[in-house]
C-alpha cells in the first residue's frame, strides 16, 4: 500500500492508502466537485505528483475532459504539474 494527499485546493485534503496511482486517480475523480480550482495529487512529502486543472469553459471537442460541470467548465485529464 502506498500513502498519497489528495488536495481539491479549497481548504479540504484527505490523504488516504491505496495499492497504486491508479487508484488514488480513481478516489479523487470520485471526489471531484464544482469548485473552480484544480485537484492535486501529492506524495506524503506534499510534493505535486499529478494535477487535475481546473478549466472554467464549456469542454470542446478536442479538449482532453477528466470531468464536465456542463456549460461551466471541466476538470482536464490527469497530467504532471508545470515547473
């Protein structure tokens, strides 16, 4: 079992103790508000492993969608953070 914080970046993070990566993805995604802010997956240090940004549009075609809050915006894929 492996050890992961999951911060929705509102004030709420939950760590939790999953087999792999997948399924911390799979707890976050469940989790997954509107909230207008991106979710981060974080190694038990707090450094940044993965991030969910936060996109506040209607998804497009070709936009890589996670999950959709209709016309107010959209969670993209997972992706490792920007330096």
């Amino acid at each position: 079992m492996e050890k992961y914080i999951l911060d929705f970046n509102n004030g709420m993070t939950e760590e939790i103790e999953v087999v792999d990566l997948d399924a911390v993805k799979e707890a976050a995604e469940n989790e997954m508000a509107y909230t207008q802010e991106s979710v981060y997956i974080k190694d038990p240090e707090g450094r940044v492993l993965l991030v969910s940004r936060w996109n506040g549009v209607e998804a497009e075609d070709d936009d890589e969608v996670l999950c959709e809050f209709g016309t107010f915006g959209f969670y993209s894929n997972w992706e490792e953070p920007w330096n």
